[in-house]
C-alpha cells in the first residue's frame, strides 16, 4: 500500500486532474462532504476559507495506492480514508473521495479541508510523510496485503540496503506523460545517440536533431530541454557522473550555451511557430477581409492560443461601457492571480529553504557525533598511555605506526563526510528545482484556464447583447408593422366627416 500526499492549494487544477475521463477509464466521486454535487466549487470554497487563517495551502490531497495483487471492496476504501485520516490529524474536517480505474487498476484521491471553523486555524501538516507510512502499514496488517518498505516509520535497516531504488521520480513520470515517451524510452535514444557521438559538439548536434535543445543550468553544468520545455539533467540522462559529462562535454563552450530558461522558450515558439507546408494563404491587404463566418477552419497546432483568440461575434455587439467595466474586473482578476502566484512561489521557496537546512543542520549532528564517537575510541587513560610508552621504547616504530593510523583515520572520516554533505546538498537542490518547475507548471495551466474562461465570458456579454438588439429590432418593427396597418384602416374608411 502505497500513499503520496501534502498539503496544496490551487483548487481549479486539482479538481480538473481529479475529473480527467482522458487519461483514467473511469472517474466515480464516492464522498463529498459539501452542500452541492460540484466538486470544483467545493474545492474553491474550501480553499476561500483559508484566506481568513493567512494560509496559501488550505487542501491536503492524498493518494492512496494498493497493490495490483489485491481487490479492495468499497469498505476496505473507505476503512482506509478512515485510518488516513486520523494518522494525519484531519478526524472531523470536510472530505472528498474520487476513485480513478486505470489500465484496470484502481486507486483513491482523498482531499480534506485543513481550515478548522472553530480555531479558524489550518491543521497541522508536518510529518506527514510518518503519518502516510504508519496508516500504510495498519492498512496493510488489517487487509493482509505484503507490507511495502518505507523509508520512515516502515524502516528496516537491517534490510535497508535491499530495498529497490525507484528507477524514476514522479516528476519524471509526469514528464514521460506530458512527452507521451517512456523514461526509458528516452534514455535508451540519448544513450545511442551518445555512443554515435566522439564528442560534446557532435553530440549537440544530434541531439538538436532528435527535438532537445542544449543548454547551461541553474544548478547544473549542462541540460536538456525537450520540446514539451521539460528540463532534463544531462548526467542523470546518461548515467555519468558529473566529471564525466564535463570531460564528454569539453569541446563545447557552456558560456555560448543558451540558458535553460531561454531554451524553454525558444521550444516553446517552435512549437507554436507554424509548418511552412501548412501555413493558410494569407490575402493581400486590398482584397475585403475575410468575416467570421468565411474564415477558413486552421488546423489545430496553428489555432491561436485562447488568450490570443478573438470573439466570434461582432465586437460592436457589446456595449462600450460593460466592455470597460468587464475590462477593468478581469484585469483586477487575473492582478489577483498572478499576486498569489508569487506569494505561493515565495511561501514554497521559504519552506523548502527551512526544510533543507533542517536536513543539512541534521546531516551536521551525525557527522559530530561520528566525530565524537572517533574522538573517544582514541582517547586513551593513563594506564594506556604508560603501555603505549613502554611498547615504544621496545618498538620505536609501533607508535609512529599508532600515531599515522590515528591520523588515517579522521582523514577518511573527514573525507566521507564531505561527500555525503556534497551528495545531500546536490540532492536537496535537485529536489527543490522540480518542486519548484512543478510549481511552476501548475500556475501556467491555471493562467490559461483564467484567461479561456475570460474569453468565454466575453463571448456570453456579446450574446446577450446580440439578443438583446435583435429583440429591440424585433419589437420595433411590430410596432412599425402595427402603425402601418392603422394607417391603412384610417385611409380606407376616408376622412371623418363633419359634424354641423
């Protein structure tokens, strides 16, 4: 039983992701504990109530994974929301369960609203990667599955060392998804591509053939960025060490390389940039313009983006006060959105910063206490240093030989604890950039949703405005049709006659 989860905001994209019927066979919401059978609207709402604590993150969303081996029953799966729940501290708050069957198996999405009404506080997150291993584990004991080891409360470190390492991460995963292409896939075709190449400038050129574009990192020597703008570490693509990549990679200068942001975007307009063979005749300016109702069908990669995408409808059917007036909310909106988008950043950024130097501070306990422990086996009592005279007057090498070992000694441990403090720190930094590109991600998709949704309400006004003056129209030439019709009696009974 496997279960991933943390607390989270964005509300609009969870609950997109919790719909999706194009990558899952089917989507069943089991529980919502809310007024209304919307989903997304809940989610909002719970998120809204957050704002009154000064929290970003007022969802916690957790996933819960068994075996293929196993069938769970509908009790099983909401036994185990159960467990989770308590484990996690979020007995009481409002909940909603959606299970997604895909390729045949199933899994559960848990989300629970972390505001507590009557503290208007937010519960309690931290530990919570225990708290998912230890509700883990008493699912596993109660349903009698095989227990999956852990790296926290499911330790065993007698047989830590047996414990397969994930190939990939899942940020990895959800690169493969978004670039229809396996991991492995992918690195089987950089693999030979390298194997093909004698050296970094042949190799450049290869892989800019294959859709990749090379590029300096933030943290990192060299990148790949693929063409969906996924950035890649070059050395964990092709399984070399960090010297190794620089000594393939020698004859290329990093400085002329473009940055990794840089090559994101110069993907990104590749991508949008049209086929010379599918580019639609443009007419020349004399000619009268196309209207919407002529305009030819684009092929959908040349469709512009639904921010760049103009109404359907003929703009003057929109008042010019309303249009303004909507102008102006959406531009506050969309303000709004890209403030707590940078508050979310800033907030994320700050978290990561203290749970890395909580890691490194803790790294930097083990390493005095391991230099302690060395500190104490060499120190010897006096009863020791008067052998160690006497065995060095008999044998006056033996202490010189003593002494080097000693010395021998803090120097390897010295040495290890330096590359475990490098090994930790890469690791950390690595950590931090995907959660970072993720973050990253989730706000583009929510800025296109915002402005797709901005069009549509657009396109409603001009509507209503539409039918409203086809309305006026309508009324206005039955009444026209009505004062013609009085006109026509009035003439054929004649002139009133006079009356004497």
């Amino acid at each position: 039983m496997i279960i991933k989860g943390g607390s989270r905001g964005g509300p609009g994209q969870l609950a997109a992701h919790l719909q999706r019927t194009d990558t899952n066979e089917r989507v069943e919401v089991l529980e919502l504990h809310a007024g209304t059978d919307d989903l997304a609207a809940t989610l909002r709402d719970w998120q809204v109530l957050s704002e009154a604590t000064r929290g970003t993150k007022g969802l916690y969303h957790a996933n819960i994974d068994p075996d293929a081996r196993y069938d769970m029953t509908a009790a099983q799966w909401m036994r185990a929301v159960d467990v989770l729940e308590k484990e996690l501290g979020l007995t009481g708050q409002p909940r909603a369960v959606v299970m997604h069957e895909k390729k045949g198996r199933q899994h559960i999405h848990v989300v629970w609203q972390r505001t507590d009404l009557e503290t208007m506080t937010l519960r309690e997150d931290g530990f919570n990667y225990l708290a998912h291993e230890r509700a883990s584990q008493r699912m596993e004991r109660e349903f009698g599955h095989e227990s999956v080891p852990g790296k926290h409360a499911k330790r065993d470190r007698e047989k830590q060392p047996e414990f397969p390492r994930a190939e990939i991460s899942h940020a990895e995963w959800q690169q493969a998804e978004r670039a229809a292409l396996s991991v492995a896939d992918r690195r089987a075709q950089l693999a030979d591509i390298r194997e093909s190449c004698d050296g970094g400038t042949a190799f450049r050129g290869a892989v800019e053939d294959a859709g990749y574009v090379l590029a300096q990192g933030d943290r990192r020597d060299f990148v790949l960025v693929t063409a969906e703008g996924s950035v890649l570490s070059l050395g964990r693509e092709l399984k070399m060490k960090a010297a190794e990549v620089r000594a393939f990679m020698a004859d290329v200068d990093l400085a002329v390389l473009p940055t990794a942001a840089e090559a994101r975007a110069a993907q990104k307009a590749r991508q949008e940039a049209p086929a010379p063979d599918s580019v639609p005749e443009i007419p020349p300016p004399a000619e009268k313009p196309i209207v919407p109702e002529q305009a030819p069908d684009l092929p959908e990669d040349l469709a512009p983006a639904p921010e760049a995408q103009k109404p359907a409808l003929d703009p003057a059917a929109l008042d010019p006060v309303v249009a303004r007036a909507l102008d102006a909310r959406q531009q506050r909106e969309a303000a709004k959105l890209a403030e707590w988008h940078a508050a979310e950043a800033r907030q994320l950024d700050h978290v990561l910063s203290l749970e890395m130097q909580e890691k490194l501070d803790h790294q930097t306990a083990l390493h005095a206490a391991a230099q302690d422990r060395l500190r104490r086996e060499q120190q010897t009592t006096g009863i020791d240093r008067f052998m160690d005279a006497l065995q060095n007057r008999l044998h006056p090498g033996r202490g010189a030989e003593a002494a080097a070992a000693r010395k021998d000694a803090w120097r390897q441990l010295r040495a290890r604890q330096a590359q475990e403090a490098r090994d930790m720190e890469r690791l950390l930094e690595q950590t931090r950039a995907e959660q970072m590109d993720e973050l990253r991600e989730r706000h583009a998709q929510q800025q296109r949703e915002q402005a797709a949704a901005f069009e549509a309400e657009r396109q409603r006004y001009a509507q209503d405005a539409q039918r409203a003056a086809a309305l006026r129209a309508r009324i206005e030439e039955d009444g026209r049709l009505q004062e013609e019709a009085r006109q026509q009696d009035r003439g054929a009974d004649g002139p009133p006659g006079r009356t004497k």
